[in-house]
C-alpha cells in the first residue's frame, strides 16, 4: 500500500543539524526516525577533535512501528513494565 512520509528539519539537542522522518497514519503524523549530524560538542566531549571527526547519529522509534503492526494505542506502555501487557507479545517472538 501507499504510504505517505515526510522528511523534515527537527530539533534534537545532540545533533546539528537534526531531521526526522515521519509516516502519516489515521491522519495524524507518527515521528518514526530522528537523525543527524552529531553535534561538535558531543564529539569533543568523548575526546575527539570535532575539527577532525564527525559522526552521524540515526535513531529509529521501533516501538512506534510496533505500536502500528499491533494496535498499541499509547506508546507508555512499553515503559510501564507491565508483565500481563509484555507477555502479549510472547505469541510474536521468533516471527516476523
């Protein structure tokens, strides 16, 4: 099926410049990646010359994508340590 995307500048305070992706679903937007280049300070802080290194930094919301795949309505309740919620997904493993 079709999907509609966006890519489009974003803020994330550990990268310069950021963009993040996004897929439109039931009519709202979902931000499903964050990405970009890493910000000079992070760089000098791990003890590299951010005049000589630069580093590319791309997060991916997985538990975005399974909250589409499996009808999840809230994305805290991958956070909560729900056992009864958790042990949904054991029917899941090993599939794809």
């Amino acid at each position: 099926p079709d999907i509609e995307t966006r890519f489009r500048c974003d803020y994330f305070p550990f990268v310069e410049p950021g963009a993040e992706l996004g897929v439109r679903w039931q009519g709202d937007w979902l931000e499903v990646l964050g990405c970009g280049m890493v910000h000079p300070e992070i760089i000098a802080d791990a003890g590299l010359d951010p005049d000589r290194f630069t580093g590319f930094a791309l997060g991916m919301g997985v538990e975005r994508v399974a909250m589409l795949r499996y009808g999840v309505r809230d994305i805290r309740h991958f956070y909560r340590n729900n056992v009864r919620f958790l042990r949904e997904f054991d029917q899941f493993r090993g599939t794809s």
